[in-house]
C-alpha cells in the first residue's frame, strides 16, 4: 500500500502546486488558444487587470519566443499535471522522473522569463519585487531547482510562481533518482542525506 501523501512532505508541496497550476493554465495563461465562441466574458477582464495591475507584457506584447513557451504550457504542462495529480497520490514511482524534466523545463523557461522582465524599464519598484513579477516568477524557480536536483542525482547515478517551484522540484526529484539509483546499482550516491 501506498504512503500516504500526507507523510510525503515534499510530494503533497507539490500536488498542492499542481492543484494550483491546474486551474492557473485553464482560466488564464492558456486563453489565448481558446476560441472566442467558448471563452466566458470575464477572462478577458482578469488578463486586462493582471497587465494593469503587474505590468506583465507577456500577455500584452509577448516576444515571439513566448509563443513556444505557452505551446509547451499547452502540450506539456497540462498533461503532466493532469498525470501528476493522481500519480502523486498514489506514490507512483515514475514522480521522480517525471518532475526533474518538468523542474528542469520550469526553470529554464521561468529564468529566461524573469530576465526579459527585468528588462522592462517601464515597471516600478513594486512591480519587479517579491510583491509583483518577481516573487510570481521567482517562486517557480526555488521548486523547479529542488526537483531538478533530486530527481538528475537519481539519473546521474544510474509564468509564474515557477523559478522557485522549478527548482526546487528539479533538486528534490534528483536527490531522489540518485538514492534510488545507488540502492538498486550498488553505487555510492550522489547526495549523501537519507531522504
């Protein structure tokens, strides 16, 4: 039987992010691909408040290589969250891998993101800090380094709140890969701490 994923800290972190994710891709970062017949009236008006609000010209004068990254969103992004959710629960054992690519994927888009941002010399203060673009940005990155990490030392041994959700998935899914890898090949892991 599964371990509940309540006694998984660093699992129910992450189903509690892709809980938000989920509805966060649905209702707003990908409306771009949904015709005009079906979208309701207000997705519009909350994109125009978030520019208004944030400053945040990937939804208003996106560069073109946005483009690709809200098709990765579409093509990657929600089908592994809707894989995610009920493998997390479950304990599936494919998580690790899984989540370092996504770490990995997450953190590279979000960092090239947060220094196009950082260019933008129209925003205050505010805008670019831990209460604007920044800390939405940012907290993608810190998860999206812990998965890549735990998860590629598994390996190595056999738009938004995502630079910090990035990395710290990718670190924790790494350090998971390479414990798992160092018990099955009898090799000596990567990460020395007992997860």
């Amino acid at each position: 039987m599964a371990t509940s994923i309540f006694h998984r800290k660093r699992d129910l972190v992450y189903l509690v992010f892709f809980l938000i994710h989920l509805p966060v891709m649905l209702a707003f970062d990908l409306t771009s691909f949904y015709p005009t017949s079906i979208k309701p009236a207000w997705m519009p008006q909350v994109r125009a408040w978030y520019y208004n609000t944030y400053g945040d010209r990937f939804f208003s004068e996106p560069p073109s290589w946005f483009t690709l990254y809200t098709l990765l969103e579409l093509t990657y992004h929600l089908p592994l969250t809707l894989w995610a959710i009920p493998a997390l629960l479950r304990n599936d054992p494919r998580i690790p891998l899984h989540l370092l690519i996504f770490g990995l994927q997450t953190t590279i888009t979000t960092l090239t993101c947060m220094a196009e941002m950082l260019s933008w010399e129209e925003l205050n203060e505010k805008q670019r800090g831990v209460q604007g673009l920044g800390g939405m940005y940012g907290g993608y990155l810190g998860l999206g380094w812990r998965m890549w990490k735990e998860n590629s030392s598994w390996v190595m041994a056999g738009r938004r709140a995502n630079f910090s959700i990035g990395v710290f998935m990718a670190v924790d899914c790494y350090a998971r890969l390479d414990q798992l890898l160092s018990k099955t090949k009898g090799i000596e892991p990567v990460t020395k701490k007992e997860l």
